[in-house]
C-alpha cells in the first residue's frame, strides 16, 4: 500500500508538466515507515559532516557549481550520504545547467519522498530521502523526457557506487 502512494505521487508529478500543476501547490506529504531509519540529532552529528549535517537534516543547500557530482560522468547508482538508500541511477541524470546533480526520475518511485515547501518565500516541493528523511533538494516540472522532471539535488546529499 505505501509503495502505492510513491508510486502515484511520481505519477501526480509526471501529470503535473502534462499542464496539471495542482500538485506543485498542493503535494501530498508521502513517508514510508517500513525500514525506516531514525536516529538522535545527536547521532545523526555523530555519523555526518558539519557540512552534511546542515544541508541533510536542517534543509540547507549547498553553493551551485561546488558539489562533487554536478559535473560528474560515472556510470554508477547515487546514493543517501546519511543511509546508503539508493535514489538514483547515473542513467537518469542530465546536464540542467544549474550547478547541481539533476535526475529526470529516481531509481525506485519508493526511494524518495516529496512534501511542500514554502521556504524563503517561494512555493517548491522538498525531495528526501524515504529511509531516513535526509533532505536531498527539489524538483521541478522543467526537465527533459520521459518525465519531464528535474530532480535537483544537493552532492553532499548524495553518496555513489561506481558500476
């Protein structure tokens, strides 16, 4: 059931740049409790880098053009630096040109969740991660086919397994 609800909020997105932009006003808050990682604030500063700690538990971002995977080729799964989840195939990644790793589609439509964001006065919809809730960055409704999304995600959010 609650792979169901990743699976049609991927698909509200995608129906979203098909000229329904309700949902990028109005997302549904998705969290999939199984296998869930949760730990203290104190643990998760324990396990991260001051930098890491800052972007994926407060919700900050880093610098554009100044993470380790924006101008990055390999072929390989992008992972949660936090858990190890993996979010996102090297297949699925494209040049946006912001200065950040951008994905038109994570690996598994449950390998990420999205939530509303009103932060700094602006209307976006939060990614983070489904098994531990580690802010990842945002997507929009401007990217490339099939999707027509773009993913854009913070490298210190991110870890990677070369293929």
């Amino acid at each position: 059931m609650k792979t169901s609800l990743y699976v049609f909020s991927l698909l509200m997105l995608i129906a979203c740049k098909e000229g329904n932009s309700q949902l990028i006003q109005n997302p549904t808050v998705l969290q999939n409790t199984a296998g869930k990682v949760q730990k203290t604030d104190a643990e998760w500063k324990q396990l991260l880098t001051q930098a890491q700690y800052e972007v994926i538990r407060n919700k900050g971002t880093e610098r554009a053009f100044t993470g380790k995977y924006w101008d990055h080729h390999e072929k390989g799964t992008y992972t949660c630096a936090a858990c190890g989840n993996p979010l996102f195939s090297s297949d699925t990644k494209f040049e946006s040109g912001t200065g950040w790793p951008s994905y038109f589609a994570p690996i598994r439509a449950d390998a990420v969740a999205i939530e509303k964001d009103n932060s700094y006065g602006m209307q976006r919809i939060e990614v983070h991660c489904a098994k531990c809730d580690g802010h990842l960055g945002h997507v929009f409704d401007d990217g490339p086919q099939p999707t027509g999304l773009r993913y854009c995600i913070n490298s210190i959010s991110l870890g990677f397994i070369k293929k």
